[in-house]
C-alpha cells in the first residue's frame, strides 16, 4: 500500500528536480529536526514508566526507553507491531506480564490519539480559512463519491457474517480457555487502569504536550533546510503535524508513501508547490527513518544481550 502510495504521490513529478532540492538542503537543519524528534521519543519512554510505576511495577527508565526504541523499529516491519513488540520488551528485561504492558500502551496511545484530534479541531478552528477548502474538495467530495458508489447490501451482509465468526471465536476460546481469558481480563484491566492511579497527572498531560510540541517544532526547524520552504511559519509546522499525525495513523510500515502525500498537500495550503512540499516530506521522513533504523537497532541489541532483571 505504502509503495502504490508513494508511487502516486511522485507520478508526474520532475524527480531530477526534486532530488536537487534534497542534496542541496542544510542539513544542520536536518540534523537539529531530528533531534527533536529523538527528544520527544526520550520523554515518551519517561511517560510510559510513568504509568508503570502506578501500578507497582519499577521499570527502570533505560528498559523502558530501548523498548520504545525497538518497538518503532517493528512498526516497520509490520504497522502497530511495535506496541506489541515494546510489551514484548519489557516483559523480557522487567518481567512485565504482557497484557499489563498492552493496557498501558492503548491508555498512553488514547491520549495521543485525543491531543491528535484536540489539535486538528485548534487547526480548523484558528486557520479555517487555509484548510477549509482542502478538506471539502479534497476530503469530503471525494469520500462522498465513493461512498455513493459502494453496494450497501454488500457492506451489511459482510459486517454481519463478520461479527459472527467473531462471536463464535470469542465463545469458543472462552469455553476453551476460560482461566487463560481471566488473566488476561484482570491483566487488561490493571493496564487500563494506570492512568487512574497516578500521583501525578498533571506531569503526564505535561509529557503528552511536550511529545507533541516537539513533533511540531521537528517540522517547523527542517523548514529552513530547503529555501522554498525557509519562508514558512509555526503554524504551517502545526498544520504540517496534524497532517503527518494522521498519515502515521495509516496501516503502512513508517507512515511512507502516506506521510509524503499528506505533508506536501499540508504545504501547498501555504504556497508552496507540490514538487517542494514532496522534497520537504522526503527529507524529514528519511531522517526520522534514519534516527529509527540506527538508534532502534541499537537498542535492539542491547535489550537482546542484556540479562534479565
């Protein structure tokens, strides 16, 4: 998907052009944006030890951080095998029951989920008039159309014959594996439940603005590596974020091919042609591919030949 993405993304576009853009680029610039980024990732480890410690289990931070790490290096094997492969981590190197991980993983990810469309409702609400007609001609005509296009009968039948083979697995595991589900519920449960039980909740919403704040100023300082976009302000970057937000959300290893399209159509809003904003999308993407595939792999290594605590 990702590859027929990032295919569609340059079709028609003058690849000498933009591959001149990139080797000319300051990549000082590059350099300090991925810098932030690698920052925000140092504070989401300090974030998820967070909600371990709330539920009496002392992960130490280096664990926590090398699992952060290796698990956005799974993430381009398969996407969102990083949650499960960072649980996997930790559960190594801390002794961590696995489903106790994961409740910790989908509370941290709610939040981000949450601050995510808390900043696309700020976008639409403060830069209205830049956004608004891309997301109605772009967004919203097109996915009309192709709703009006699809066969609804089609649609409910699958959704029902769905819902029962999920029913009918969930019945059979359960009567299978009845003692096997409690643990598991009870482990769920004690994930879920960390947020609950922090002492302090206002440094994890601190954590979770820092994340964010960094992401976008990751945006905003790679601006001035290429010259068509060195012009560009904060609130391009914020825009550029959201858009990025959403395209890493997409089912595709690394957000590639998604993420190019997205932040160069975040950019044309601000003037700049296509061609530059696929530049741009290209040199930040890679970047923060290189600081995964480097420091991923490194962590990685250390978690596979440290002895179990």
């Amino acid at each position: 998907i990702g590859i027929v993405v990032l295919y569609l993304a340059f079709k028609g576009q003058d690849l000498g052009k933009i591959w001149l853009e990139i080797k000319s680029a300051n990549y000082f610039w590059v350099v300090m944006s991925t810098f932030a980024v690698w920052l925000a990732h140092f504070i989401r480890a300090l974030r998820w030890q967070m909600l371990y410690r709330s539920i009496k289990y002392k992960v130490g931070f280096w664990n926590t951080y090398h699992a952060v790490m290796t698990g956005y290096l799974a993430n381009l094997a398969l996407p969102r095998f990083g949650e499960i492969g960072r649980c996997s981590v930790i559960h190594r190197t801390e002794k961590v029951p696995m489903f106790s991980s994961i409740g910790t993983v989908i509370t941290e990810r709610l939040f981000d989920a949450s601050f995510l469309l808390l900043s696309a409702l700020a976008m639409l609400i403060f830069q209205y008039d830049v956004v608004s007609d891309f997301l109605y001609h772009t967004i919203y005509l097109s996915t009309t159309k192709k709703l009006a296009s699809l066969n609804y009968i089609w649609l409910i039948g699958m959704g029902i014959a769905l819902l029962l083979l999920l029913s009918l697995g969930v019945y059979f595991l359960r009567k299978r594996f009845s003692r096997k589900f409690l643990k598991i519920f009870v482990a769920l449960r004690q994930g879920f439940g960390s947020y609950g039980k922090l002492k302090h909740k206002g440094l994890f919403l601190t954590y979770t603005l820092a994340i964010w704040v960094l992401y976008t100023l990751s945006m905003y300082l790679c601006f001035f590596a290429i010259q068509s976009t060195s012009t560009l302000g904060f609130n391009a970057a914020f825009t550029a974020m959201v858009f990025s937000g959403f395209a890493m959300a997409a089912p595709v290893q690394g957000g590639i091919g998604v993420f190019h399209w997205m932040v160069a159509q975040a950019l044309v809003l601000y003037s700049i042609s296509f061609k530059d904003g696929l530049a741009y999308a290209t040199i930040i993407h890679s970047s923060q591919l290189l600081l995964i595939l480097i420091f991923g792999s490194l962590s990685l290594c250390l978690v596979l030949t440290r002895k179990r605590r």
